[in-house]
C-alpha cells in the first residue's frame, strides 16, 4: 500500500509504523510491518498470518485504513 501526502509530511518512516502497530489488533494477524518514505510518498508492507491470501489483503487493509483514520495522518491518502 502507498500513503500520498498532498502537503509537506512531518512524520518519520518509524513514527508512521508505530501508528500502525497501535491500530492493529491481535485478529489482524501482523507479524511484521515496515515503511519507507520518499518524497511525499509513505510505501507499506506488512505481513500478516492468514489461511488464504485474499483474507491476508483484507486483513492488511483493514489495519492500514484503520490507522489512516488517524487525525496524525491527516493529509494522507491510500493510494
């Protein structure tokens, strides 16, 4: 997943990723996650436990625009 922000971002890449891992639930099955950051661009990959793959789309989804609803990300879209 990618975050775009449409103005200057303040955040670091380890500020966004503790974000993340407090919106996450034990059911969402993280076991790892890491951003990057370039440009106004914040790129997310996080692993998940999952028995299929879609359901392993779903639930990084849900965790991702779970945090987006965060007033910190303000200014932040999903790409």
């Amino acid at each position: 997943m990618r975050y775009c922000h449409t103005g200057s971002p303040s955040l670091t890449a380890a500020a966004i990723t503790d974000l993340i891992w407090a919106y996450a639930r034990p059911a969402d099955g993280v076991e790892h996650l890491r951003v990057r950051l370039s440009d106004r661009l914040a790129s997310i990959v996080i692993f998940v436990r999952a028995a299929e793959p879609d359901q392993a789309l779903v639930k990084a989804d849900s965790v991702v625009r779970r945090a987006a609803g965060s007033p910190v990300l303000r200014g932040y879209e999903i790409l």
